[in-house]
C-alpha cells in the first residue's frame, strides 16, 4: 500500500481538486464537487471527534467508507 506523503487542494470554479503524492512520489489527482468536499470533511471531523485522542486507530480489515454522491 502507497504511503500518502504529502497532498494540497486547489480551488477551481465550480469545483476542488485533490492532489495526494505517494512516499515514491507519484500525484493523483481527484476532481470533487463542493457536496462531496463537505463529505469528506464530515467524515473525518466523524472519524476524529470519535477518538478522545484524535488518533483513529482501525483494524487493519476495518475500512471506513461514505458515498460522496
């Protein structure tokens, strides 16, 4: 599994634009609309704020998963 090493977000017009690099540093790019931004934000506001130390820690065959549209 690629390690995420570092990632940026770029605002466009109608919509916003993840960059996410790998520790080898290879880019992908995600177009999301402002809906599904927030649902990413939600979901980790969700994820966090569920932990008392702010550290999410999963199984490794837990996976944490929410439609983005």
């Amino acid at each position: 599994m690629r390690q995420l090493a570092k990632f940026s977000i770029t605002v466009r017009e109608e919509d916003f634009v993840f960059h996410l690099m790998d520790d080898a540093g290879q880019t992908t790019d995600f177009a999301a609309s402002p809906d599904q931004f927030d649902a990413v934000i939600d979901t980790l506001d969700e994820l966090l704020s569920e932990n008392e130390e702010g550290v999410v820690e999963l199984e490794d065959e837990d996976i944490y998963q929410k439609p983005l549209g």
